[in-house]
C-alpha cells in the first residue's frame, strides 16, 4: 500500500462531541477549540449498542458541521456506516470520514463504503474493530485502498474487555504496533475517549500514545458532558481538553542530543549481549528437552504431564515474584517455552 500520508504535524488533534446534539452546542465546542485542534468532529449517525439510546439526529446535523466549517475554518470529520451515509456527507461537504468500530469488523459494510467512495480521494480513518483482530483491521484498509483511497489514518480505540478493567476498552497496545508493522506508512492516532470510558483517564492514555510514537489524538469535548446525550462520563469541557494539550510531552523520536544518544546505545549494546545469552540458554534447554524426548519414548510415557508442568508454572513464578520481574510475564514467557517444548518432543517421539 503507497500511503500519502496527509498531515505533517504532529499530534494531529481530533476533538468535539461525541454525538451533534443541536447547531448552538457543535459551534459552541467549536469556538473554544479552534485554535487547539485541527479536526472538529461529531456524530451524526450513532452506532449505538442498546437500541434505546440516542441514536443521533441523522443528516440535519450535516449542515451543522458545515455551519462549524464556515464560522472557525476548522476541518470536519464524522462517521459513516452505510454507502447512504458516505453519499450524504459527499453531498454535504464534508471533509473526512471515520469507519467505528462496529463497522470495521463488517467486512461487507467496509466493502459498500468503498464502493461508495471510488474516485474520491478524502482522508478516512478507520478505528479497530471491537475485538482484537487485526485481519479484520488491515482487511478493512485494504478494502478502501482498492478503491483508489490514499490518505488512509487508523484510530485506536481500544478492545471490548471480558474482564474487570480501569478501561471501557482495553488499549491492548501492541495491537496498533503490529498494525504499523504490517502498514508501514500508516499514520496511527489514538482515541483516549473510548479507550478511557472516564475523563480522568484522557490525559494519561493521550500521553501513552504520545511516548509509544502515535501520530495524533480523537478526543470527544463537550460544553456540557454531564447532560451530553451519548459517553457523558468520558467527555471533557473545552477547557480541559486545551490542558491536555498544553502538559502533553511529544518526546522526539530522533534524538538530538548526542551524550545521550551514545548512553543509549551503551545500554541497547547491553541488551543485545543479553538477549544473545537468552538465546544460547534456550538452545541448551531444547538439547536436555531432545534428551528427555528419548527417554520418554523409551520408557512409553506421555509427553505432556501435567503436575510436572504445574510445578514448573510455581516455580518459576515463585522465583520472578521475588525479584523485580512480573510473575504473569513470566507465565506467558513459560507458557510459550513449554508449547515449544511440547513440539519438539511430538517431533522425536514421531
Ligand atoms: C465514537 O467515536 O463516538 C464512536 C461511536 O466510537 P467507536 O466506534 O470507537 O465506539
Ligand atoms: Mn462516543
């Protein structure tokens, strides 16, 4: 995929409410943050969960967008979920799209939406699906891209959580990091709105996304969250979301100073040397693990045991919980080491 990537300035900023609920509020939001933001944004059309909530106000709200357009010069962005809704914001102006999460893991919604956008090259952006499946995400890019779409930006929004969470949706990072591996010139922004599901937690997940190099930021304001008719609890007043910004660290991903570009690369020597030292170790545990193999097979016993593995989980555990090491870490590390180990034997007892 040629990716153009669009936009130099880094963190782009999306922000407006969550739904357009009437004109006098969209300007309202508007005016107090035009001159912190670069996309105004709000729903039309809402995919919403439980049939019984505000589903948005549908189309009337696309003249309110453009009404915003007009007064402050600000870019507007909404979302789209049918090729109804893609003709009636072409018709209406409006400048770029965003595909929700309850769309993208739709691959023949995603495919209509594409078909309705041939040769019309406007940035989209395309959140996660609600689940962490990256094929589904990368399908969905994939889709628009074949439809002669360029200006291709993802949004992290977060994964449904089956357990309990500080999060609404769990940021899973390392799922927009292989997103980027994947699509390598893909810009990638981040929605703390409805990964945080709570305003208090905006700040420090803008500021994660910002460390972990992301590109920009969708953040739902509202002039009034308390009384906003969908996400109030996750919504910030304008003057909270100028905050924000302002305390926001964008950390240089070239560093400049050279002392301290040499001191890291004394400390990355150090992890090398190590990680070689890791690697040896495990070769020497996959030689005993071929040994044990032949024994096993000699003696016609099982290759899985499982108290043997029980007690290799405690210990190994107990071991990492008295050091500065993280037992569930390492229980995945081991996890993978005895899956492996499992095949190696399988192989030999063949
Ligand atoms: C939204 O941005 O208001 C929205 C509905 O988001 P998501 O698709 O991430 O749930
Ligand atoms: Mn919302």
């Amino acid at each position: 995929m040629k990716i153009n990537q669009f936009f130099k300035k880094k963190p782009y900023v999306i922000a407006g409410p969550c739904s357009a609920e009437n004109e006098k509020q969209m300007l309202n939001i508007a005016h107090q943050i035009k001159n912190h933001t670069d996309v105004f944004r709000a729903g039309v059309w809402k995919p919403r969960t439980n049939p019984n909530s505000f589903e948005g106000v549908g189309d009337s709200a696309l003249k309110w967008l453009n009404k915003v357009k007009s007064e402050t010069g600000l870019r507007v962005i909404t979302e789209v979920a049918t090729a109804r809704h893609v003709e009636a914001c072409l018709k209406n102006d409006i400048d770029m799209l965003w595909i929700g999460a309850r769309t993208t893991v739709n691959p023949f919604y995603v495919q209509e939406i594409a078909n309705a956008l041939k040769g019309v090259d406007i940035p989209v952006f395309i959140k996660n699906p609600i689940h962490p499946e990256i094929g589904l995400w990368i399908g969905a890019f994939e889709r628009i891209y074949n439809s002669g779409l360029t200006q291709l930006i993802a949004i992290h929004r977060g994964f449904y959580n089956y357990t309990n969470s500080p999060f609404r949706n769990d940021p899973k990072w390392e799922m927009p990091i292989k997103l980027r591996e994947k699509i390598r010139d893909l810009p990638i922004i981040c929605d703390p709105s409805h990964i945080s599901g709570n305003s208090s937690l905006i700040e420090d997940v803008s500021q994660t996304a910002l460390d972990l190099n992301f590109d920009g930021l969708m953040i739902e304001t509202h002039n009034n969250p308390s009384l906003a008719l969908s996400d109030k609890n996750q919504q910030i007043l304008p003057k909270k979301l100028i905050t924000i910004l302002k305390n926001l660290i964008v950390k240089e991903s070239k560093l400049r100073d050279e002392v301290f570009k040499r001191d890291l690369l004394k400390h990355r020597a150090k992890i090398d040397l190590l990680d070689e030292k890791l690697i040896h170790l495990l070769n020497n545990r996959q030689e005993i693990v071929e040994i044990i193999a032949k024994f096993k097979d000699k003696n016609k016993l099982t290759i899985f045991q499982v108290e043997r593995w029980f007690e290799i989980l405690k210990t190994r555990k107990e071991l990492s919980s008295k050091m500065d090491l993280n037992p569930q870490m390492i229980e995945d590390i081991f996890e993978l080491i005895h899956k492996y180990a499992i095949l190696t034997q399988t192989k030999i007892m063949r």
